[in-house]
C-alpha cells in the first residue's frame, strides 16, 4: 500500500466525517484537514500494528 492512496482513503473519509460532524470553531476547510490529519494518523497505526512500516507524514 503506497503513501498516495493513504491520502486519497484519508480524505474520502474525512469528507464523510465532516459531512455528519460540525466543528463550530472551524471553518469547512480546516474542518477538513483536521479529519485528514486524524484519519491518516489512525490508519498509520492501523497499518502498522498489522506489521507493515509506513510513514504517511509529509
């Protein structure tokens, strides 16, 4: 699994999220990367526990 569709899983995720959910301090677009960011970080882990190294930071 390559860094690219981490991303692109990431943020179909997060536009799901951030469609249910309402952050009210936040504007749509930091709304969405922050889910991004969220998203990534639990499928690093996710990913890694499963025993595979990858580092989906930028």
């Amino acid at each position: 699994m390559n860094e690219n569709m981490l991303h692109n899983i990431a943020e179909e995720l997060a536009k799901k999220v951030n469609k249910a959910l309402n952050l009210p301090i936040l504007n749509e677009q930091q709304e969405q990367a922050f889910f991004e960011m969220v998203i990534l970080l639990l499928l690093e882990l996710l990913i890694n526990k499963l025993g595979l190294n990858l580092d989906v930071n930028n």
